[in-house]
C-alpha cells in the first residue's frame, strides 16, 4: 500500500541490482514509495497500466524492449506519463532521442542518489531535468543547435511573444508536452530561460528576430 500523498514510482531497469539499489533510495524516503519493478520496457508497460505511478525511472537501453519505445509507448496509453531516463551514457544523440520520445528528465546512473531523488522530484511536478553536467553536451547536435524544425518553429513563436498556452492550442499540444518542448529548447541551447533562449537563437541565426505578435 502507498504511503498517503506520496510520490510513486516504477522503476525499470534489465539490471537487478540497479534496481534494488533505487528503490532502497527511493523508499527511504517520507514521501517516495516504489510501486512496481519491470526488468525490460513490455514489463514497464504492462505495470505502468496497473500501477498508474507518477513518475517512472526508466533505463534507456533494455533488453525485448528499450526505454525510448517503452517511454512512446506510455505517452501514448497516457499523454501525462512523466518518464525519468536513467542511462549509462551521456551520449547527446541518447540524450536526444530520450527527450524525443517524450521523457521529462535525462540523468546517468553516476548521478549521485540526492541528485536522483532530486529529479524525480522534479519530474514528478511535471518539470524537465536533465543533470547540469549534460547540459553542455547538447550545444552542437547538428543545424540550430540541433534543434528540430518543431522546436524551431516553437522558439519562433516564443519569439513573438505568445504564451505557452497559445502555442500549444496552435499546435494541438497538451499543456505537459508543451512544457516538455520548452524545456529541450533550453537545455539543447544551454540557457535557463525562455528570454536566453529567443536571445542565443538570434544571436545564432536560428531565428532572424523578436517578432511583435
């Protein structure tokens, strides 16, 4: 049984003491609770739909099937499923097909167990996360900063000064999905902000200018 009014999570991960380390640090404490274990992304899914957790440490790369199609997959049953990639590769290409596939949060498993606790946290408010020390890494995936042409387009119209809210209606979004598109732009860019981000994709040529909307 959960405890009251505490964050619950599934943790998947095809490494068995992985698994049995994270949910000691996660059940220790006051406001955490480990609903359920999957050892590869069909099990993640399978006790995703019976455990509805709120926020699901899910391991990238796993046997049957991986935590990128396992994270599309849960998207789909529930567009507010809020995924935590846990890997133990810092490669910008994961790290971006992670974010794709609809993830919230990016960490490695040499992340220490605050800064674990602290994402899934984050992801559990419904807020992005990737570690500081990945940040760096995103700058350089290919043209505008490897941004996609929908993210583009979303910086575009941040640009002219429409709300979140706005942009997610015009581009038949979730509010949650937007927020996660806000979050791949300034981590991909390295800023903290949405104004940093409109300013360093001027200043990059990503996007000509502030527009007046």
């Amino acid at each position: 049984m959960a405890k009251a009014d505490a964050i619950t999570v599934l943790i998947a991960d095809d490494h068995f003491v992985a698994r049995v380390g994270i949910k000691r640090f996660i059940n220790a404490q006051p406001n955490m609770q480990v609903v359920a274990m999957a050892a590869n992304g069909e099990q993640a899914i399978a006790a995703y739909r019976s455990h509805l957790p709120t926020v699901v440490v899910m391991d990238l790369r796993m046997q049957t099937l991986d935590g990128v199609r396992a994270t599309v997959a849960l998207r789909h049953f529930d567009k507010d499923a809020r995924v935590l990639m846990l890997s133990s590769y810092d490669k910008p290409s994961d790290i971006q097909r992670a974010q794709e596939s609809g993830a919230l949060g990016y960490i490695t498993k040499e992340a220490d167990p605050s800064e674990l606790l602290h994402a899934v946290r984050t992801v559990a408010e419904g807020q992005g996360y990737i570690s500081p020390r990945l940040s760096p890494l995103l700058g350089g995936l290919g043209p505008a900063g490897g941004l996609s042409p929908r993210e583009v387009r979303i910086l575009d119209m941040i640009s002219s000064g429409q709300s979140s809210r706005d942009i997610a209606a015009q581009m038949n979004l979730t509010p949650g999905t937007m927020r996660v598109y806000v979050h791949q732009i300034m981590a991909k860019m390295g800023v903290s902000n949405r104004a940093a981000a409109v300013s360093a994709a001027i200043r990059e040529g990503i996007i000509t200018s502030v527009r007046q909307g």
